[in-house]
C-alpha cells in the first residue's frame, strides 16, 4: 500500500506535503454529481508521485466534524490503469456525519487528510487472462466494482465483463451515462443487466428486488466460460449479497471464484454480547506498533483497539467494524476473540491476523504486531 512514482498520464501535482506516515494531504481536483444524492470526490496527484492503489481498494477520509475526527473509507471509483486522478465516490447516509458534511461542504481546492488507499477485494489483471468477470453491484455498491470493471477492460483484453446492477429506480443508478458508454464501446465484451425496484411502465429490464431466481436467470443468458474461469465479484447492502452468495453457493460456485466487499457489519451488537460473556475480563495486551511496544489493560466492553486510542497511542484505524482491514495485526501470542472477522480472508485467518477494532483478550499474554 506505498505510495510511489506510477508511470502514467502526467498531471497537475498537488504541493501539500504528507502529514504523518500512511497520511496523505490531498487537494479536491474537483466534486461531481453522479446523482441527487451521490457525489464523487477527485483528487490531485501528490507531489511526490502518482498513488498507487489497486481496483476495489478504498481511501479512509478524514475530517473534524463538530470538533470530533471523523473517519469513513470509501471505495475508489477510478481505475489505476485509466484515470489520471484517484477519486472516491460517497452517497449520502441519511443521517450520516461524513457523507452529508462532504455533499453540503467539500469543493475543489480543499485540501482532506486521506488514509493510504487499503483493501483486499482486488484481483490481479493479466493481459493473457481469459475469463468472465461477474460483477454484482447494489446502489454505491457500484464504486469498486466500476473501477474492477475499468480495470479488466482496459488490461484483459480476452475477458468479458458482466454488470448486474440493482438499484431503487432509474435515477438512483450511479455512474449510469458511463456505464452505457463503456458498453457502447466494448459491446462484445461489457454487459450490464439492471434491476429497478421501481420502474416505469416501459421499463424492459428486471423490476422489484434481485432475487435468485433474477440472478440465475441472468447468468444463464451472460457468456459462458470454461469451468474455473469465472470470478463473481459483489458488493452492495447485506440482503443483496446474502441473496447472491446463496444463489452461487446453490449453483456450485466454489467460493474461491467469489469475492464479497462489506459496507455495513453487526460487529456493535456482537460486543454488547461480548460486554457480558464470562470468558471476556480485564487483561493485559501488548501491542506493537511503528517500532514501540506499549502495554495496557482492556476492559470488557472495550476492543483493543479502541483501549489504545485512548490510551494516546496513534494506531492505524478506519472503518473501527472489522471491515476494512486497516487496523489488521499479527496476533504472535495469546488469543483474541473477534466480534466481526468479515474484514480478513481465511488465509490471512489461518496465519493469525486479527482486527483489533473488534478484539478483545482472552488470554493474559496476548502480543499484537501492527502494520
Ligand atoms: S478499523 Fe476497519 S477493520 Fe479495524
């Protein structure tokens, strides 16, 4: 995740220097209004080199909000591979401090404190790559599968591309003129199938919601590949994916071929229950971090990561969920107990990483690397 020189298009260079390690100043280039209620925010290039990122990653912003620090990660929409600028697309959350502050407020030539751009729902693009790529997207939803998309478009020239794109109605849908543009200009290659919850009288598409009888449908009529050599690809609310992972698991998809980004997590309801399980008491954790090791006791109704904040410590966080990953440690002794471990693979399970937003310890020599 460093940033570093990226030999692409020349641009403007922003002059704001970095603020603190894995911290970037970064200028708005400009804010666009992808819909009534969705925004998508471009950034300057850094003087010191172009960012480095990777389809489906996000940036975490920060911002003071009623005197309080803020942080949100919001997935790049832009593809490394074709957009000068990185930009980040935010729809509004009613009541959301972050999406509704950036909407009525963020204009070009504000300078935001980004986190480095994170995150595991990637693939790598080979130009020798022959496959299908499914991409199921609800609402916002959309952002790091329009950059996946973009992406496999412009470096797999061999493989096709599949949208299936479910939103409230005709207006709601983000990135819509750009989506029937890149179908305009890669029609053997690029296909997207909307759902409208609500659609006028002659709409021709899919209405209501995407249910799996929707889902089986559109696959079988989307082009078919040798076996292995499809990738699904979702991200979108929870009842949309829960509906598409059971509809590929009863299609026999293995789940390595599918790969799922999560916005929304019950990681607050699990430690309420965690708060009151006899197995969660005070203990001692050892957390190390940019070279220091610091030491201090986590109550019960507290994550590690949270005890540390407080504590002064200036660890790296965003989501504070277990989604996004960007507290991810190494557990090198003791045992944790996760209230949410969506954020990390089976892989990065197996060999000990944790999340320490959502940790608490259940042994009393628990040793937490981070970074
Ligand atoms: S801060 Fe996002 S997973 Fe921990």
């Amino acid at each position: 995740m460093a940033f570093g020189l990226f030999k692409k298009k020349q641009t403007e260079k922003s002059e704001i220097p970095s603020v603190k390690a894995g911290h970037l100043n970064l200028t708005v280039k400009e804010v666009v209004n992808e819909t009534a209620d969705a925004i998508s925010i471009y950034f300057e290039q850094p003087a010191s080199g172009n960012i480095q990122y990777k389809s489906g990653q996000f940036f975490t912003l920060i911002a003071n909000i009623n005197g309080k620090q803020e942080r949100r990660a919001y997935s790049l929409c832009t593809s490394p591979f074709v957009d000068p600028h990185p930009a980040v697309t935010v729809k509004r959350v009613e009541g959301g401090l972050m999406s509704n502050h950036l909407g009525d407020n963020l204009k070009a030539g504000d300078v935001m404190e980004v986190l480095e751009p994170i995150g595991n729902f990637v693939t790598t693009f080979d130009s020798n790559n022959e496959r299908h790529i499914v991409l199921f997207g609800g609402g916002s939803g959309i952002t790091p599968l329009m950059s996946i998309a973009k992406s496999a478009l412009n470096q797999e020239p061999k493989s096709k591309i599949s949208l299936i794109y479910a939103n409230r109605d005709s207006d709601s849908i983000i990135f819509k003129y750009a989506l029937e543009q890149m179908e305009k200009e890669n029609p053997e290659r690029f296909k997207v199938v909307h759902v409208l919850g609500e659609a006028p009288p002659e709409w021709k598409g899919y209405k209501g919601l995407l249910t799996r009888d929707i889902i089986k449908e559109a696959l079988d009529m989307l082009p078919k590949m040798e076996e292995g050599q499809t990738e699904f690809f979702m991200c979108g609310p929870g009842p949309m994916m829960d509906i598409v992972e059971l509809s590929l698991s009863n299609l026999n998809i293995p789940k390595v071929q599918v790969h799922k980004e999560s916005f929304t997590s019950d990681a607050g309801k699990k430690k309420e229950n965690a708060a009151v399980s006899n197995e969660i008491v005070a203990r001692e954790v050892t957390v190390i971090y940019d070279g220091e090791e610091f030491k201090y006791t986590v109550e019960p109704g507290e994550t590690i990561l949270e005890k540390g904040l407080e504590e002064d410590i200036d660890l790296p966080f965003s989501c504070q969920s277990g989604l996004c990953t960007a507290c991810r440690g190494k557990c090198l002794s003791g045992k944790v107990k996760m209230d949410e471990d969506e954020g990390l693979s089976e892989a990065e399970l197996n060999e000990g990483y944790v999340l320490p937003c959502v940790s608490h310890p259940l042994t009393d020599d628990v040793v937490i690397e981070i970074g």
